[in-house]
C-alpha cells in the first residue's frame, strides 16, 4: 500500500532547441528532428494502423503504452485515428507514467509540434491532476478516450481490466530503465492482449524480445528508425477469454461477458444521481438509453435536494475504497466542469473540512503532516485552525444536474413508470438478436439487451434481483431565506458577515454559498425512522449545525424560519457503492465451494457467463462524488471498452462481495 498519492516530478534538462531529456535515465523524450516521423515508423506503421482503422469493423479500438512521456506518440496515434477511421469508430488509449510532467512542462515540450497543437491544446486543458491512479479524460467530444495511469508501470498494468488490440512499449532504454522491463510487465501485457494483438517497439533489447515471447508473443526484428539498426515487432497468436484473463484467480469478481455484447437498448431504472449518470455515460457512447422513472418528476427522491457538497471525506490509509473515492472525486470535478457550461449546477468554490473532535483533528493533522495527497487536492485550511482545504471541491445542484445528464437525443425518459417484473428471455432467436430481457409495466412491456437498477431503496423490490444489505437512512435538509437568515445574524451579532460564504464548510453536516436567495444547510442522520413529513425537531438539529459551522451563539436563527425536505439515503454495511453484474447466488455457491473450506483459493474458472443485469445503488450520502465515475465504470462493461477503475477497486463494488465474505467466513 501507499504512504502517499503525491508524485515525484521528472527531473528534467532542456536541450538548446526546447526538447527535454531526462537527467534520471540519461535519455530523451524525442528526437527534436525526426520525433514525429519515429513514431509514426516505429508505432502506427508496424503495428499497421492506419491501414487496420480505415478497415475497422468493430466499435473501439485500444492501444495500450508504456511510458506516457510528452504524450507524443498518444497525439500521433490520435490524428491518424481521426483521419483514417470511421467517423462512428473511439479510441482508447492506455498509458502509464510513474513521472507525470505538469502541465507547464507538458506545454514547452509539445510546443515544437505545430501541426498538432489543436490536439497537444485539448489535451493540456483537459490533463489531471498530478495524483496517483487512475485518471479516464474524454477527448474528441468523446470519440478519443485517454485512460492515464500515474504510478509505477507494473503496478497500472496489473491493476487493468482491458483488452488492447496495440502496443506501442516505449519509455526509457532497457539499458537505461532495466527495472521497468520486468518478468511481471511482460505477464501482464500478454494477460492484457488477445488473440491477434500486435506490439512494436523502438528497441531490439534481448531483454525486451525474450520477456515478450517467454509470455507467448511471436517476435520479429525489422529495421529500425533512422541511425537505429533494428527494432522488434510481433504479435499473440493465441490467448485465453477476455472473463478468465481478467480473472487474476478470482473468477467470482468477473465482470465480462465471454464473448462481446450484442447491444440493441439499454433500460436505466431510476433517474436519480446514478440513473442519470449512466444513461448519459451509455448515450454519449452511441447507445440508445429509456430511463425509466416511477416518480412524476426526475431525481425526486434522494437526489432531488436543492444543493449538495461534493465531499470526499479521504482518507489517511490506503485501501481500494479510498482509492475508488479519490480517482471518483477527481473525475467529478472534471466531469462538472465540463458538463456545466451555463453554470446552471456547479459552484467550483472549495471545501472546508472542520474536524469534530480532537481524534478527527489528530487524523487530519497525520494526513497532513504525511502529505498524503497532492495539495492541488488537499491542503492546510488558512481559514480555520486545524483544518483541511480541497481546493477542487464545491457544490452541485442535484435536480438541474440530472436534467442535464438526461436531455440527451439518445436518451429517452419515461415518467410514472415503475418496473414490476424482469423476466430474463428464453427464446434463442430473441437471444442471438441481443433480446435479452422483458421488462414489465402495468399491462405494458418492452425487451432490451441489457438492464441496470438505479432504484436505490426499491431495489429489494425487484424479483429477478437477489436481496442486497443496502438500508434507508433518513435525512432532514434546511433551507433559509437569505434575507431572514442575515436578519438573525444581524439580531445576534450586528453583523451578517458569517453568511458572506466563499467555500463549503463541513463538520457534523453542511453549509453552502448560498444559491437563489436561499441558504441550504444539514443534515440529519437517523437511522430506522421512516417518517416522511419535515419535522421541527429536525429543523432545531440542523439549526444547531449551522451555527456551529458559522460560529455564532446558540438561538441566533429560529426553527420556524426554516423550510425543508426529508429523503432516505441507500447505505450499504461497508460503506462503498453496490455496482456491477448480478450473478446468480446458488451458481456461486455450487461453482466457488472452495472458499469455504479455503479462503485463499484461486480460481480462473467463470460460474457463469455475465446476465447483462447491472445494479449501481448504494451511493449514501456522497453520491455527487460517486456517480460520475460508476456511470463510465457500467458504461465500460456494457460496451467491453476500457474500464475507468482499477481491479481491486471493481471488486469492493461488486455485487457478489456479500456472498463471497460469507463463503469464507463459514469456514
């Protein structure tokens, strides 16, 4: 595990003409007089991509790289793409850097491409934050997809789930980084590859040609680019299915089907925060979404409160959950930002986290002491003592924000509709066409190829899914008139000053920037309450948080100033998102015995082929943080693209965790 998510910066020298070389690999980039022609010889050429893309039948194609760099051969790879595929073809790009440039850096280096600096543009504007993991950026109006791994290379490729039809191995010279070409690189890049896939490389390294065919590649030497005499090209002429490749000895974590998806249309139930996301995560892809909605109005329910704080809450430990709300946070932020061109939504004004006692004051203290995280994400606050800043943070107007996601022309919503039955489809014809479930409504019904619940606390409701731990937890929301709330400031305090707020503040609930003349604040915690009406004893609850966030005497505002709204969060035992394939119990418990008898079993086999019945539930309250990230996550299984999160994070959302901890804990 990491003691941090900073990363160490490239140690960099200039050459006379702009090029930079690594000082640590005693070794350059590029070549400043031939860079581009090398790359379009060494990595589009012999992988024979420009002629594969113009004859292009399937829907994506994914390159996967070693050695990130300048992103050079990315934005090669990107024009070619654009000027030789179909105009309905993405593609993925995979790349690993374990010393990502900033964004300055990344701009000197590509400013001596001209030709590419539309493409070189879009992406600094669009680059991450310099923070360990895995970042997924949308290009291209999403027809380029840039999944970047920063961290150390064999740690990204292991943490994959993808099938890559290219490899472009760059980085530094074996000769220079031996320590990257290792045995468990190589494992990977086959375990990544399919029948068929091709890689080219620069060098003609014995190290780098007998890793590669010691894993099952064919390896050829060409002649090389320029002064270089050779270079190795190749490809896998067999390889296993993509499930039990992916598998790493836990086939009960799959989340592929085993062949690819016939994709007709997509049933999204739910058009709440998760609802929302995924549907627009699928049409901005191409595929036709009907959300289905049981309420009379989008995002009613949980998701239907007037503003809401993107709130983290990071850790000081590393662990999958924290890892899978970091990347997720990070991806919101970016995600927002784009979507919210009118600024109908988002406020990108920062949090502050106030701790709530001397413990949680000790765990920021350690978290910043450690330096844990770049302070691009969190930082000293400057205005409380004792507490913390992140920066990108900010606050979301949920229903306007679902709207958005949902106007869409590829998606179409259906108000007043509840699910009453999923009946999975027998008839083989129906089958081989994609047909592969019946959704019911009341007298009505329509077929679709894939599914996926978003019904949060209904969820139980739905026969043809197993019961799930998730539970309601009652939340109370507060709002005040600005205008009555500066009243009471000014009674209490003669100053109004307190509400004159910049940033989110955070402690025992919330407060934020005030949004149409209002001030939003809460939240009441209450767990088996099921009561539906906005109570007053609610209201003094939430006052008493505000006044502690605002640091004003107790009495300053009057419950019966307030207005509200209760809704009921979904929690889940463990405190992370249900999402992922449902699978059946009794094939697990038949199929993966083992693990009760075992717990450390590995096994490579699937139970059974994936339903393409999905579940994305379970949010609680930091669904804004959450949701973006499962929506592309879910749109990545259905699509069999790339997937946004690493393997260990897919597993501690999987649905079948639950029955997986209960096997090994019966032994």
């Amino acid at each position: 595990m990491l003691n941090s998510y900073c990363l160490d910066s490239p140690k960099l020298d200039w050459s006379a003409d702009g090029a930079p070389i690594s000082s640590e690999f005693d070794d350059v980039y590029f070549d400043r007089e031939s860079g581009l022609e090398e790359t379009r010889y060494v990595f589009l050429k012999h992988n024979h991509l420009p002629e594969r893309w113009s004859a292009m039948q399937q829907d994506h194609f994914v390159i996967a790289e070693t050695g990130f760099g300048t992103g050079l051969n990315f934005l090669c790879a990107w024009q070619s793409f654009i000027e030789n595929a179909p105009i309905d073809r993405q593609l993925h790009f995979i790349s690993v850097e374990k010393f990502p440039m900033s964004k300055d850096a990344l701009c000197s280096a590509l400013k001596m491409w001209p030709s590419l600096q539309a493409y070189s543009d879009e992406l600094i504007a669009a680059y991450p934050e310099l923070c360990h993991g895995l970042h997924r950026i949308q290009l291209a109006q999403g027809r380029i997809q840039l999944s970047l791994w920063f961290g150390e290379a064999e740690d990204g490729f292991t943490a994959l789930d993808a099938d890559v039809d290219a490899w472009f191995l760059d980085g530094f010279a074996p000769s220079k980084n031996p320590e990257m070409w290792s045995d468990k690189l190589f494992h990977h890049i086959h375990r990544l590859s399919h029948q068929g896939t091709t890689f080219a490389t620069f060098t003609a390294a014995g190290l780098v040609r007998r890793g590669l065919q010691k894993v099952g590649f064919e390896v050829h030497k060409v002649k090389g680019f320029g002064h270089k005499r050779e270079m190795a090209i190749g490809l896998l002429p067999y390889s296993a299915s993509l499930p039990e490749r992916m598998s790493q000895g836990q086939a009960w974590f799959n989340v592929r089907p085993s062949k690819p998806n016939h994709i007709t249309k997509v049933l999204v139930v739910g058009s709440g925060l998760a609802g929302a996301n995924t549907a627009y995560a699928l049409a901005k892809q191409g595929v036709k979404v009907t959300v289905w909605e049981q309420d009379h109005l989008v995002a009613n329910r949980a998701s239907g409160n007037p503003q809401g704080m993107l709130y983290p809450k990071l850790a000081s430990q590393d662990t999958p959950v924290n890892r899978f709300y970091l990347s997720a946070f990070l991806h919101a932020t970016r995600h927002y930002q784009q979507l919210d061109q009118k600024s109908a939504f988002w406020g990108a004004c920062g949090l502050t986290q106030i701790p709530k006692n001397d413990q949680e004051k000790q765990r920021f203290e350690k978290l910043l002491r450690g330096k844990r995280y770049p302070e691009s994400v969190l930082q000293a606050s400057k205005d409380r003592d004792d507490s913390l800043y992140l920066p990108l943070s900010g606050w979301v107007a949920p229903n306007p924000l679902c709207q958005t996601l949902l106007d869409h022309p590829n998606i179409t919503v259906q108000l007043n509709t509840r699910l009453e039955a999923l009946i999975a489809v027998t008839d083989q014809a129906k089958l081989d066409q994609g047909e592969r479930w019946i959704a019911k409504n009341g007298q009505d019904h329509d077929v679709f190829s894939h599914v996926v619940v978003c019904t949060a606390n209904d969820t139980d409701k739905i026969a043809a899914i197993p019961e799930t731990p998730a539970y309601a937890i009652r939340g109370q929301v507060a709002n005040i008139a600005l205008s009555k709330a500066q009243q009471s400031c000014l009674q209490a305090i003669n100053s109004d000053n307190s509400l004159k707020l910049d940033k989110v503040l955070c402690e025992f609930g919330y407060v934020s920037p005030p949004l149409n003349n209002q001030v939003h604040f809460g939240s009441t915690y209450d767990l088996n309450d099921q009561d539906q009406t906005v109570r007053l004893e609610g209201h003094k609850r939430n006052i008493k948080i505000l006044e502690s966030l605002l640091n004003l005497p107790s009495e300053t505002f009057n419950p019966e100033d307030c207005e509200g709204r209760v809704s009921f969060r979904c929690a889940v035992p463990d405190y992370t998102p249900i999402i992922g394939p449902i699978q059946s119990p009794q094939a697990y418990r038949e199929h993966y015995a083992q693990l009760s008898r075992n717990a450390k079993w590995q096994c490579n086999d699937i139970a059974e082929d994936s339903s393409q019945l999905y579940l994305n539930i379970g949010h609680g309250s930091r669904g804004l943080v959450s949701t973006p990230l499962s929506g592309q996550y879910l749109a990545s299984l259905i699509l069999g693209t790339p997937s946004p999160l690493e393997q260990k994070v897919s597993h501690i959302l999987h649905p079948s965790r639950f029955l997986i901890r209960e096997m090994k804990r019966s032994q």
